[in-house]
C-alpha cells in the first residue's frame, strides 16, 4: 500500500477494522520486519524527575497536581543506575523528566557526558532548552532528543498546553533538529475533541519532520486534570491504524509498541496491547529502571505501568520475534 497524502492517510482512518487487519497491519508489520531485521529494540527507561513547571490540561505530573508525590534523583543515582543497565545488557536508554528549572542543566549535561562513556545510545525528553543547549546536549553525547508537538492544531495546543505555545514548541523542534541529534516526535492520539481530519494531519506532520522515533500513545486520562473530565481512553483500533500509516510512509522509523489494551489496569504493559501494536508495525519496548515507590509517581498518565525485563521476554515469545538491545 502506497500513502502519499493526506487522502490514503483519511481512507485507512476510516476503514473497519477488518479490513484493517486484513490488508494493511500485515504490510506495515512485514516492513518492520524486512527494515529492523525482525527484531523488537529494547530500551531501559529511566523517569529520573517528576517535577513540572508546566500545566498541561492533559498530563498527570502539571504543577498544579498535588496527588502526585515528586522526587528528583541526584544524578550520580541516574548515572548507576545507568551503568546497571549496560551491565545487563542494554545498549539504548531513554531519560525522560518533567520540565524542572531546578534540576539543573549541568547536571543533565554530567549525566549525558557519564553515560556517553559506557557506550550507551541516549535519548532525552526533558523538555524545551534553547537552541545553544540543545547544541550542548549533542557535544555530551546525546544522540536524540524527544520532543513531542502532541497535536498539530495550534489552536488546540494553546488550548491544552497554556505553559507554552505551539510557535515555540514548534521552534524547539527545529532547534532539536539543527543541534545534529536525532527528532523524536509525535502526538496524543483520541483525546477529547480531537477530529480524524486533525489527526491525519499529526500524521503528515511526523513525515514532514523525518523523525527517528515515533512515541506515539492513546489518550488515557490521568486524575486530577482537566481534560479527564472531558472524554475517555482515545480509540485503540485509531492507535494501531496510526502506527501501521507511519510504518509505511516511514519504514525505518521506531514505532513505540508499549501501548495499552482493553484493559487498562495493566497500563502500558499490557500484553495484548502490546501484541496488536507490534502486529501493526511497531517495533520499541521498555524496561522500567525506577523502584515501584517512585514509579507509580511518575505518572504522566494513570496505570502508566510499563514493567522490566521478564515483560519484555514475554512479548518475545508472544509474537515470535526477536529482542534487540
């Protein structure tokens, strides 16, 4: 299947799932296959900081959120546990935060400089820096940076991220690119008001940003936002034909495939969620490097549970393909 533009892009939106399953999630998984050497990556996963300047509708770490329990690790905490995840095995790491000032960007910059030294590939998302720190991040080793434009509406991003703007967002993504790591990006897929004409257009957005990685999930509401009150899960059927449609207009890009199934309580580990996200294309896993006390406050989203490595074995041997680290 060809997808040129935003016409295929509406088509494989709209078609009933059967359809789906029978014709176009086979093709994207079979890319996947021939582009990725029929491997699944492995990352280790580290939410080193769950405190937030920002208030986003959406997310469950906003500033305002005083459910939360915040902690901050000392960066020597960040970099063993780090080390302990190359002694393991693991190649690929991914340091995600809240967007703290405090924290300190020489501390970020010490972590990266540290972990560049075991040899481990680095992807950072820890929010909007300026173009000079980006340029910084690079020189200390990081190879690519997650930035997120989260929906492609600027109306309804200014809507939902009141902390910043999309002119800025969108900004920050150039500078990402301009720094020489690598552009992970993506969007929140059936949040409330979301129409299939928008998302088609995130869709197209991805492919006009040549991104690396696509971290893309449904929506799943988180306690104590606004937007909970507004809709519920965003469609998962919506969610698979989303990453089917990036396989094939980006055979070589990661595809997040720790997704959620029905149900919820297992988060985004859930197995078969996982499973149909990986049938459709997807090819990234995780293993959480937090202890369970801090994990279950690193909730960008509620039941967020991704798990470690038997997770990963698991879903190994359920779709038959092999663990790349």
């Amino acid at each position: 299947m060809i997808i040129e533009g935003k016409k295929e892009v509406l088509e494989v939106l709209r078609m009933p799932e059967a359809q789906f399953d029978a014709e176009v999630a086979p093709e994207a998984a079979k890319l996947r296959d021939e582009r990725k050497g029929g491997s699944l990556l492995a990352m280790a996963m580290l939410g080193y900081d769950n405190v937030c300047k920002n208030q986003c509708l959406y997310c469950g770490m906003r500033a305002s959120n005083s459910g939360v329990k915040r902690y901050r690790l000392a960066p020597e905490d960040v970099i063993a546990s780090a080390r302990m995840a190359s002694e393991n095995g693991f190649r690929h790491i991914f340091l995600v935060s809240g967007e703290d000032p405090k924290y300190g960007f020489d501390n970020l910059l010490h972590i990266v400089e540290a972990i560049h030294g075991m040899g481990m590939h680095q992807s950072l998302a820890c929010g909007e820096y300026s173009p000079e720190q980006y340029r910084e991040l690079k020189s200390a080793g990081a190879e690519e940076y997650v930035m997120k434009f989260e929906m492609s509406d600027e109306e309804t991003f200014n809507r939902l991220n009141p902390s910043t703007n999309f002119k800025k967002r969108m900004s920050a993504i150039e500078s990402v690119k301009a720094s020489g790591m690598k552009l992970a990006s993506g969007n929140i897929v059936g949040f409330p008001g979301q129409s299939r004409d928008q998302l088609a257009e995130d869709i197209l957005l991805m492919k006009k940003l040549e991104i690396s990685w696509a971290p893309v999930i449904p929506y799943m509401p988180a306690q104590n936002t606004p937007l909970a009150a507004e809709g519920g899960v965003g469609d998962l059927l919506t969610n698979r034909k989303e990453i089917a449609l990036l396989r094939l207009m980006m055979p070589d890009v990661n595809i997040t495939a720790q997704q959620p199934g029905k149900d919820l309580r297992n988060g985004l580990a859930d197995p078969q969620g996982n499973r149909d996200a990986i049938l459709s294309g997807a090819n990234v896993l995780f293993c959480d490097l937090l202890p369970d006390a801090l994990a279950k406050n690193f909730r960008v989203i509620d039941n967020r549970n991704v798990s470690g490595t038997e997770h990963l074995y698991q879903i190994a041997e359920l779709t038959g393909l092999a663990l790349s680290f």
